[in-house]
C-alpha cells in the first residue's frame, strides 16, 4: 500500500509539472511572478519566413564569389606599435608597486591590461600582473597566467616597464579581500571612466610614495584614449598585439581548428579562390544577458517577453534604459542585437552560399538550437568548438568562459572574414586587431538593417538583397581612423600605425 501511494504521488507530481506545457495559457497569469524557465528553449517560428525562403534558394555566381573572399589590399598603414627613440625606456626607480582588479569578460580584461601597462609608465610604477574578478554571469575564476603566456608577456615589455606576478612579501596583505572589507588609503576606488594621466599624477602618486603601493578597483575603462603621450598610446598597442599571448595549449587548439577548417576534399588555385578552404568566423553575440539588456522583442511570444523582462529587473533593477522605447524604435536605432536567423539573411544577401564554412564564436546562444536552426538551414556546413574537437581536447577549457573565448579569438584572428551580429568588447577588439593586420572584417549596419527587418514582409529578397549590399559597401574591412574618443583597441590608426 505504501508503494502504491507513492507510486501515486509520483504520477501526481509529474502531472503538475507537465501542465504548463500541455496548458500554457492556463498559467499565463503566473509568468510575471515567476517565468517558466522552459520558455527560451521554446521552438521560434522564423521571422521573416518569406525572405528565409528566398535566400535558401539563393544563388551566387563565381565572380561575386571572387570579390567576396578577395583579401584586402593594402590600404597605406602598417604597424609602429614597437617604435622607440631608445633601447630602453624603464625609470631609473620605481615609485611603488601598481594593482589593479579588472572585471568583465575576457576581451574587457584585455583592455584593462593594456590600460594598466600604461597607467605604470605613467606613473613610474612596477606593474603587479592584474588580478581578474569573477563576473556574476560567466563565473569563471580563471587567472592572467591561466589564459595569457605570463613570461612572454613580461619579456616583451622588459624594456618599458617593471613587471612581477605577485607583491613582494612586505605587501602580503594586499588582496582583494582586504579592500573589500572596508575603505583603505591604499585603494583607489574613485577613479572616473576615461580619467586622463594628470588625474593619476594628482590622485595615485602620492599613495605610492607614502605606502609603497597602491591598487585600484574597478579599473575597467579608467584610463583615457585621448590627449595622451605618443609613447603611451603605442605601448598600449604593444601590449595588445604582441605582449598578449595565449598559453600554449589555447593557441595549439585553436590552430588544430583552423586546420580542420581549412581542410578540404577539393584543392587547386581556381577552388581556392572561389571560397573553398577559406572560412568565416561569425560571433553572434547573442547570449540570455545580451537579449535582457537590449529590450527588444525576439519573438518568443508572451512567455520569452514577460522571462526577459524578469530577469532584467533581477540583474539591472531598473536601470535598462531601452525598455522606455518601443521595439520598432529600438530596431529603427539599430539597438537591437541581431537574432542567428537575421545574421543569416545577412551573411545570405552579401554573398555567402551554403558551400560557405562558418565558425560558430559565441557562448551560450538564448534559446538554444532552437534560435539556430534557421541559421543552420543557410549555411549547412556550420561548425564550432565541440564539433570540430574532441572532448579530451577541451578538457582544459570546458566550463570556463575565458578559455573559451580565447580560442574563439585566437580563430577569429586567423579567419579570412569574421563578422560579429552585433557591437560588443569582441567586436570592438576584432575589429582593431585585423585592421591592425589589414584583415577583412564585415561590420554589420545595425541601423539599416533593423529598419529593413522591420519592413521584410514588404520587400522581395532582390529589393532586401540589393540594400544589404549597398549598406555595406564601405563595412568590410576599409581601415577607419580613430575619432576623438573612440577607442585606440578599435581604431589603432593613427596613434599605433604608421
């Protein structure tokens, strides 16, 4: 009798856990409270069905093929980011020891450590390797030596800075727990976004000299791309393409990726140059945060509406601007990040066949296979990270988000065309580091594209083809020079390029 009762209450508790989905309408009211958790796994109907369609029909002659993968020429500028009047440029002595804690992914990491390279020969300082939070959403505890090659990095910069992995033994009291636990005079919390290098002389020298050391926290986007010395806007460029490099078994696994990319049945000179054995890395930066944050409707119905607006509240408590506009003003703004189908008819309408190789660079993608099947439709021959390795293979970066994020770059860097779906940290820094390297990069026109997505029910695919391509004529790898405060990671002409 007892089994039978529990055999009962068995079959009950599954019965109410199977309600919501036999019955979504009956809970409806419940969302808001607490939205289904079920509901970004959720099958999403493409769209725009009718340009879909047209594009799997799509075909692309050999000449537009050609221009498609033709490399860049070259556009004037070349690297200078080494360039110094002398051999050695380090302090007669250091004024103390510099630590700075960088928060953010991998990529918002990197940059702060070009800015904390430069921020010590500003002020003098001996460099302690920067220490990375870990972000609430990628939770990953990796460490600078855990992703970049610590030993090149100190031996690039031997010349122009100090540099030691740990405080020496007098400071062992400074971590990130003592500055955490209540105000000290040798933290730096104060520091404005984009704070120019007089606001440093004025504010952190003198903690160096009265304590030795000083650390500062947050650092991320502290130090200002404008109004700063040659020397220092060409020493950031240093750190970023050539002191920073991957440990040796990211950079191993990522070159066995391209390889796998690159690998074809077909050979010849005429293949190659129609496309074959060449590949597009696409970061499609479409993740649960990203979908959250930009307010934006991405057809999921009422369920993924009221999932999204929850978890924005939670994380952002109001602060998510966006949500005060309505989604065709968003996507008219081009503030709306491009879902993997709208990315497709993209990539379709510029050229790209269903012989194209694409390598899929993202974390976790909102709605899983569900959001990517139609993307997957157009270009069959898809791949990523799990398909094209084996699992021992990844043994040593699965479950961390940085890792991961280092072999996506590490391939982006090498692919003959990377296209992000929408701006972000990845974007911003692949965009700079080819146009460093003079390497083709397609940079989506959100604006135009939101208003076409907005009208797709009244266009053919001829009429939505021939606007995508006109809107990108001058978005595909043509070198911009940088603007007073843009950033120096994403446009490094003219200040690191000659």
């Amino acid at each position: 009798s007892h089994r039978l009762g529990y055999r009962k209450e068995a079959m009950a508790g599954s019965l109410v856990l199977l309600l919501p989905l036999l019955f979504p309408d009956l809970f409806a009211p419940l969302s808001h409270a607490s939205p289904s958790v079920l509901s970004e796994w959720n099958p999403v109907k493409p769209q725009h069905s009718t340009l879909l369609k047209s594009a799997l029909e799509r075909q692309t002659t050999d000449e537009r093929r050609t221009e498609l993968w033709k490399p860049l020429s070259h556009q004037g500028w070349s690297s200078c980011a080494s360039s110094r009047s002398s051999p050695s440029t380090l302090p007669e002595k250091s004024q103390g020891y510099l630590q700075v804690f960088l928060d953010g992914g991998l990529n918002q990491q990197r940059m702060g450590i070009c800015d904390a390279v430069a921020l010590a020969k500003i002020l003098n300082a001996t460099l302690v390797i920067p220490q990375f939070e870990v972000h609430s959403v990628w939770q990953d505890s990796s460490t600078f030596m855990d992703i970049f090659d610590v030993d090149h990095f100190i031996d690039v910069l031997k010349d122009d800075i100090s540099i030691v992995e740990e405080v020496p033994e007098e400071f062992f009291w400074s971590t990130r727990e003592y500055y955490a636990a209540a105000i000290r005079a040798t933290r730096v919390k104060s520091a404005p976004v984009h704070a120019s290098a007089n606001w440093y002389l004025d504010n952190v020298s003198p903690i160096l000299q009265s304590y030795g050391i000083a650390a500062i926290a947050p650092f991320s986007h502290r130090l200002a791309f404008d109004k700063m010395p040659d020397e220092i806007q060409r020493l950031r460029c240093k750190v970023n393409f050539q002191a920073l490099v991957f440990v040796p078994h990211i950079r191993d696994l990522g070159d066995a990726l391209v390889s796998r990319l690159r690998s074809s049945p077909i050979t010849g000179d005429a293949e190659y140059e129609r496309g074959i054995g060449n590949f597009v890395v696409l970061h499609l930066r479409f993740d649960k945060d990203m979908a959250a944050h930009s307010a934006c409707d991405f057809g999921g119905g009422k369920a993924e509406k009221l999932a999204l607006a929850k978890y924005r509240q939670v994380v952002w408590q109001g602060r998510v601007l966006n949500s005060q506009f309505t989604d065709e003003e968003l996507r008219s703004q081009g503030r709306c990040p491009l879902t993997p189908e709208e990315i497709g008819l993209l990539l379709a309408a510029l050229g790209f066949d269903n012989t194209t190789r694409l390598y899929l660079a993202s974390h976790k993608v909102y709605g899983g296979e569900a959001r990517i099947s139609a993307l997957r439709s157009l270009f069959p021959l898809m791949e990523d990270k799990k398909s094209l390795s084996s699992a021992e293979e990844r043994r040593r970066i699965n479950g961390k988000a940085s890792l991961m994020a280092a072999v996506d770059y590490h391939v982006g860097l090498r692919s003959d065309i990377f296209v992000s779906a929408s701006p972000g940290n990845m974007h911003n820094l692949m965009v700079g580091h080819r146009s460093y390297e003079n390497k083709k990069t397609i940079r989506p026109n959100m604006a135009l594209l939101g208003q076409l997505f907005l009208t797709t029910k009244n266009l053919s695919w001829t009429e939505f083809e021939n606007g995508v391509i006109d809107g990108h004529k001058d978005r595909r790898g043509i070198l911009k020079l940088r603007r007073p405060k843009q950033s120096i990671y994403t446009y490094p002409a003219p200040d690191c390029m000659c």
